[in-house]
C-alpha cells in the first residue's frame, strides 16, 4: 500500500484525537470536561465540538459520568497517551536538537504526533535518550551537531543540485 493511502487507514482523524487530547488535559486542569469547554480549548464552536464528541461517543471513545461530564475510555487514554508520547518526542527534537522556536516547535509537532506509528515513537524515544544524556560520546555528538549546523551550506546545496539534474534547473 502507498504510504499517503495509510494516511486513511489511521483508526482516528487528526480532530478526533484533538478532541479526545482536550477532554484529557480538560479533565487533568479542571475535574471535568464538558462539550463547551472543549469548544473554548480547540477554540470551535460548541456544536461543531458536540458533533465530533458524540461521533467519538458513538466509536467507544467517550463516556459520560453521572453528571455528564465527559470521560475517556480506556482506548481512548492509550491513544491520548500514545499521541501526547509523540508530541513531547517531536517538540524536544525540534526545539532542543534543531533549535527551531518554541513555537515552531510545539505547531509542528502537532502536525505530525498522530501519523507516527508507535515503533518510530519508541525509536524517537531511545534516541533522545541517548543524545541528551550524560554519556560523553553524546555530549560530543550534541556540540559537534550544533557546530555543523552554524555552518555554510551554500557550497554543499550547489553540489547537491548539480547532482539532482531536474532539481538544478
């Protein structure tokens, strides 16, 4: 199968996964998750956040407790889980190892934390690990990175080019 076509096969969209991720930071900050708070923290309406809710209702993902207020099952916290593991792998690499800007960091890492499959996040995991510990190879691997990437590549993007025919035109 093409690798755009597995896009489809993800057991949840991107919006769904933002919405079960709310309930969750929701439910941590304040007790309780309500339709309308999620609204306010995706920053949608209340009925656009109700119709994903009740779709992932509907799915198995959301329950809710005597007092209606929103609970995720215990798929939906493996997911929860799974995703915010990514997310914190991509921001640290990108802010940490890449320097990009916080806010960079964080956007980007929100776009790609569902499409990663779980080995790839256990990889990502051991990798930076291993580059931000204490071990002395790391922390020489660390700085000579951090010298490669204040250099010049000018010279490096030409050759690259001249090598690529149908991008050096």
């Amino acid at each position: 199968m093409e690798t755009w076509k597995k896009f489809e096969d993800t057991e949840l969209t991107h919006s769904g996964v933002q919405h079960l991720a709310a309930v969750y930071e929701l439910k941590r900050e304040k007790g309780y998750a309500r339709a309308s708070d999620v609204g306010k923290r995706l920053k949608i309406t209340r009925g656009s956040a109700f119709i994903t809710l009740k779709k992932l209702k509907e799915r198995g993902y959301l329950d809710e407790d005597d007092n209606k207020f929103l609970v995720l099952t215990p798929a939906a916290r493996t997911i929860v889980a799974k995703t915010l593991a990514a997310r914190r792998a991509a921001r640290k690499f990108f802010a940490e190892i890449l320097e990009l800007p916080e806010g960079t960091a964080k956007d980007d890492a929100c776009k790609i934390e569902h499409l990663l499959s779980p080995e790839t996040i256990e990889a990502f995991g051991g990798f930076l690990r291993y580059f931000f510990s204490n071990r002395a190879e790391a922390k020489k691997a660390r700085e000579g990175f951090h010298r490669y990437l204040a250099e010049d590549f000018e010279e490096e993007l030409e050759e690259m080019l001249a090598e690529e025919p149908d991008l050096g035109k």
